[in-house]
C-alpha cells in the first residue's frame, strides 16, 4: 500500500493531484483543512489537505469489470512473506498515527458549509455552537452550490441574531451613578477604568470621580492616581466596607464614580465573598465583568461562574489586539446570555476602547475583516 499527503487550494485541485500521481483506483483516507506558509504567524493560507492511498497490487488492473476478472478471487498471502505483512503493518500504523493526529473525523456538511464550519472551530467556536449556526444555515440555503461569499454572508446573520438574542450590546450610557469593574488579576480592569472616565470627561462633560479598593496592588493604585491627575479626577482609597461608604458619601454630587476592585485568583471561592464586604452592591450601581480575549474559553466560563451571586449587567472583553480567535465571545454570550458593552483593542487612554457593536463582533467570529 502507499499512502501519500496532497496539499492544494481546493478541493478539486487537491483531487486533481491525487489522481495525477496514484491514478484513479486511490482512495481519500482524510480530509482537513490546514493553514500554511505565512511570516512569523501571520497570512497564512488556507489549504485542502487530503490523504491518499494506493494498493500497488491493483492499480494496474482496470476498473471496468469483465467477465475474466469480475469474479476473480484476491491472491491469498502465504505465510512464509513477514516482509511483505511486516511492510503492510507499518503503513496501517502510519495511517492511524497520522489520523489521531490530525483528528481524522467524517464531514458534517457538504462542500463550502464544511469548511466554514471548521472555520468557526477554528475560531474557537465550541462544536455545538459552531454546528447549531451552521446546520440553521444549512437547513434553509436550498441551493447546494451557494458560493462561500454567500453562505458567509448567511453565517454572519445567524451570529447576529444569536447575540441579539443574548442581551444588551453597546456602551454604558452612565445613567447610574456608580460603575464597577469586576475580573480576575491582569485582564486590564484599571486601565479600562481610566478610558470610561476620560470617554464621559471628555465627550460627555460629566463630574467624574474615582474610587479603588484594589489595595493588594501598590502599582495599581498609583496607575490610577496618576490617571486622576492627567483627567483632573478626585481619587479615594477603601480598604474596606467603611471607607466605601465614606467615599460614597464624598463624592455624593458628583455624575459618575468609577469603582476599581481588586483582581486576585478568580478561583478562589473567597474572592467574590471579600467583594461583597468592600463595595455594597445595593446602590445604585451597575457591575461590570472584565475579561481579557487571550483567556481560554474555558477559564471566562469559570470566571464567569465565579461570579454569579454578582448583578453583571454586561461583559467588557479587553486584549483583542493580542489575539486572533474570537469565538470566545460567542461562546460566553450564548452560554449565560450577557451582552458586551466595550470591546479594548491596546494600553492608549482614551482611545483604545470601541462600543460592542454585533455586526463588528460576528465578523471577528468568522475572521472576515471589516473593511471587506
């Protein structure tokens, strides 16, 4: 038996080649879409690739059937040939090996669906979300050669009214007074801080004023100190439910007061416990979830969780410029049904800071720019 791995744009190509090298009596092992070439990661090219195999022993013989060898028996091996069953084992385990590899799993859909389905995991979809949107898709598109432009198009709609389905998107119109950013450590939680601030300072005129109770990080306190002096802003530290209130009660004429909390381990059981004793979460607020694109799936489903004795009126996701999958956000949106409120794309205040817009997100799902 020989087995060969072919590469090609297409399908057909990829056929083509197949055809070309082992003749028409090759059998297709696997399929797989695959992405190569490109510079440090990037503008890599989307490819077919496909796995084929031969059995010398009848690659010669025609494939019309005849009277002569219609009913012609395969020769039966005898056993003094280890080499010949030695050198067929070893191909049986280059195939499988190469499989498991690869994930050698049958199509679900035909043609382009296919392949943009396995777009979408790719993208880091979860399957069953990823086949939900595609097989919706599938069921109402009649015509089977739809051209991928087509069938995106389709997709995208399908996300869109999946996230419509979810909730609120789009930024806080600052209606209640207090603002609170929630999120495990890292994700940017005091730097998005800053950009709501200078955003309702600058565009929308309004008394601002800030209160951290993120006093396990000297750094962050200064971060955000240095912030209220650029911004003009009055800044309180609360080290606990006492100092909340009387920061509260400080800033009581002012339009807007940003809350800063503390990150720590999102796994720690302790973490939300120790929230509820610094800020009081019966004003008159609204809560935010920070989580930052580079987290696993899994992990903001778990944050998430983490916080679910918490009011979360949306989800602000920071770090889309350090990563290149975002079938995250599908997934968070549809498991718990929470909208996005900002989407962060760098460290620049104020700028780097775009209002969640579900066109923009579902293009980002699907890996379609959006000047396209």
């Amino acid at each position: 038996m020989k087995v060969k791995k072919f590469k090609a744009t297409t399908m057909p190509e990829a056929m083509h080649e197949v055809r070309k090298e082992l003749g028409s009596d090759a059998v297709i092992l696997n399929s797989k879409i695959v992405h190569d070439g490109g510079f440090l990661g990037l503008f890599k090219k989307r490819k077919i690739e496909v796995l084929a195999a031969i059995d010398p022993s009848t690659a010669s013989q025609s494939t019309i059937p005849t009277k002569k060898n219609k009913f012609k028996e395969a020769p039966i091996k005898q056993p003094n040939s280890p080499g010949a069953d030695t050198a067929v084992l070893d191909e049986v385990r280059e195939i499988k090996k190469w499989i498991q590899t690869h994930g050698g799993k049958e199509s679900i859909f035909q043609g382009e669906l296919q392949d943009i389905y396995q777009l979408l995991i790719e993208n880091e979809v979860k399957e069953s979300i990823a086949f939900e949107i595609v097989e919706s898709v599938a069921k109402r598109m009649d015509d089977s050669s739809a051209s991928r432009e087509r069938i995106l198009s389709e997709i995208q709609e399908e996300i869109n009214q999946a996230l419509t389905n979810c909730g609120n998107f789009g930024g806080n119109s600052f209606k209640k007074r207090y603002i609170h950013l929630v999120g495990p450590t890292g994700v940017g939680k005091t730097t998005t801080i800053a950009k709501l601030a200078a955003h309702a300072v600058l565009t929308q005129g309004k008394k601002v004023a800030f209160i951290t109770t993120d006093t396990y990080r000297i750094a962050a306190i200064e971060q955000l100190k240095t912030y209220s002096k650029i911004l003009n802003i009055p800044i309180e530290v609360a080290y606990n439910l006492e100092d909340y209130k009387k920061s509260i009660e400080k800033f009581a004429s002012y339009d807007l007061v940003l809350v800063d909390t503390a990150g720590r381990n999102f796994k720690d059981k302790k973490y939300v416990e120790e929230l509820s004793n610094i800020i009081d979460l019966d004003q008159d607020i609204d809560t935010f979830l920070v989580l930052s694109l580079t987290t696993r799936s899994k992990d903001m489903e778990e944050i998430f969780s983490q916080f679910k004795n918490v009011p979360i009126r949306q989800v602000i996701f920071t770090k889309s410029d350090e990563t290149s999958t975002f079938g995250s956000m599908l997934n968070l949106c549809k498991t718990f049904q929470i909208g996005v409120a900002y989407i962060t794309n760098g460290q620049d205040v104020p700028d780097d800071i775009q209002t969640a817009s579900i066109q923009d997100m579902s293009r980002q799902i699907i890996g379609v720019e959006k000047n396209e």
